[in-house]
C-alpha cells in the first residue's frame, strides 16, 4: 500500500539551489549557533561558528527551525523536554537486494524479529523496509536508538546506531538469504531524530484536538499522519485515522509567549508528545515554515503575537485548503 515516487535526486537539488537563490536567500552551511542576543522581548542577533571563522547575523525576525528548540533555548526562553526519552532511528539504505526473489511480508518480518532478533542483539521488533522498484535498493527503517541532547552521549549514540545496523544486516542476512543474503550497506544515516526539546508557546497542542480534528482559529498547516508513538524500545506504536480525518497546527503553537519576533517551526513547536508525533512530520513542516516567515513580515518591527490573522490566513490559504483540481477521476 505504499507509492514510490521516482525523481532525478541531482535536478530536485539543482531545482532547490536555484529557488533559494532567486528569493535572496544567503545559506551559511556548516555554522553552529553558539549564542543568542536578546533586547527585552526581542531577539536582536546569532553569533555562529564556523570552521572559517565566527559569523554575526542580525534581523528584524527569527524561525526556530532547529527541531531542539536551541534558539529559543538560548535565548533563555522557557522550553520542555519529554519525560520518557523518544527513541530516534539509525536510518540507512542497502545495496545489492536481489529484487526477482521473493520479499518476506511485513507481518513475517516482524515475526522473526521477535522470535529471533534477541539473537542478534536487537531490541526493536519492527519497522519497515522500502524498496525502489528497478533498482537493487532498500531503505531500511528498524532501528531505535536514544538522542540524548548532551554532546558526549549523542556521539555514542551515533556509533551504537551504525552497531545497532550491522546487528541488523546480519538478521537480515541469514533470516532471508534469497532476497537479502548479498546485500550491503551503501550509507549509512546520522540518527533521525524525533523528539528531544520544544518550545512553551502560547498555546500547547493537545492529542485529543489531533484526535477531534479541532480546527482553530488561527490554524496555519492542516495533517493527517498518524499518532506515532517511539517511547518503546522494542516497538512503535500507530494510531491510524479515517480516510476524512484532518488536524491543525495553530499559531499560537509555534509562538513563544516573552518574544515578540521570534517564531518556532517543525517538531520544536508546542504540544504534548502524542500531538507532536503527528504534526513533526514533512508536509506540515514545510507548512509551518511558511507560515512563519509570513507571519514575521507582517509583523514587521513590531509583534507577531498582533498581526491581523485574516491577512495572514489569505497569504498561507493553500495550507490549509487544496485549491487545486485534484486528482482526475478513472474513468
């Protein structure tokens, strides 16, 4: 039940360097940010490192993109942490699947996890395998590691995911030979990270308004991913919605309280940990993104939290409604 959307990966990033280019955007790749200057309730300039020197960057507006809320937490703003850590997957892809032989079922796949995966060392007893039909490649995503924010634990964090990979090639390997028994690995990933530090905003989003499809006033990105649950080792949880069910992300979930220009985007936003596992992922991200850049226009020298949200509603409108044909029916 799955579609695989084929693209040229080199057109889709010449594409995006051409459109970053075109909206006067300066990429600084590389920087770490290292400090934050606060005037009263506004954030006046980013002190940056970088392996070519320490980079100063001043503006009227900041988005706190960083999926840690470390602006904001820089910026001595309050922020939360989850109580019971959310595990991150060691994500990477294998090379060499043999894809005329036949493919175990997801269902088989986790079943031999369970009976044997202790065997191996590996404590998570599911996931899933994405192959690209065509080619000799498979996305693997049945891993699950901490992400803790201190420096030190994250980089044994790192290396005990690409340990937790070779457990795993190794299951795969000699659990299904015919399909899996020459496969390698290609790459592998850095730790995808779910949930580790999030901003207080003016507002926290609830699981149950995920649930009850609430639509608030000042909603910004409309979703419908699944409760996504990683605070278990061993295994994942999903809480699947109807074909019609749709949530929101409001504003005022991506606005911290004692700043007045700066605004939160991506999994940094509030909410508790059962709403943020369904709004963290790509789509209302990228929604969210926009959302705020708008907002801080509108804003201007003065305060996000007073803009006139009908114009901002106007600008973002395909956030939050389709407004093109759709789909053709088959005849």
């Amino acid at each position: 039940n799955s579609i695989i959307v084929h693209y040229d990966e080199t057109a889709l990033a010449r594409w995006m360097e051409q459109a970053v280019s075109a909206a006067g955007v300066v990429p600084l790749l590389g920087a770490v940010l290292r400090e934050v200057a606060v005037e009263g309730r506004r954030l006046t300039r980013l002190r940056l490192a970088t392996r070519h020197g320490d980079v100063e960057v001043a503006a009227r507006g900041f988005v706190d993109a960083s999926g840690d809320a470390v602006l904001a937490w820089l910026a001595g703003l309050e922020v939360r942490e989850p109580a019971v850590p959310v595990f991150g997957t060691m994500m990477f892809t294998l090379e060499g699947v043999d894809e005329q032989a036949p493919a175990g079922t997801r269902e088989q796949i986790h079943a031999r996890l369970r009976e044997k995966g202790a065997d191996y060392g590996l404590a998570r007893q599911d996931g899933f395998l994405f192959s690209f039909p065509g080619r000799d490649l498979c996305l693997v995503n049945m891993t699950h590691l901490p992400t803790p924010l201190d420096p030190v634990a994250m980089s044994r964090a790192v290396l005990e995911g690409r340990a937790q990979v070779d457990r795993l090639v190794a299951f795969l390997h000699e659990q299904f030979p015919e399909r899996l028994g020459r496969a390698r690995v290609r790459s592998y990933g850095q730790p995808g990270v779910r949930q580790t530090r999030w901003i207080v905003g003016a507002h926290s989003l609830g699981v149950e308004e995920v649930r009850a499809g609430t639509r608030f006033p000042d909603a910004v990105a409309r979703c419908s991913w699944p409760i996504e649950g990683h605070q278990d080792e061993s295994s994942s949880h999903w809480e699947e919605f109807g074909d019609d069910h749709m949530h929101y992300v409001p504003l005022a979930s991506m606005l911290p309280p004692g700043a007045d220009n700066l605004v939160a985007a991506g999994r940094c936003i509030d909410g508790d940990v059962g709403a943020l596992s369904s709004v963290r992922v790509m789509g209302p991200c990228i929604a969210m993104g926009a959302a705020a850049v708008h907002a801080l226009d509108l804003a201007g020298a003065g305060s996000v939290h007073g803009i006139d949200f009908g114009v901002l509603r106007g600008r973002i409108a395909d956030n939050l409604e389709r407004r093109d044909p759709g789909p053709t029916p088959e005849a």
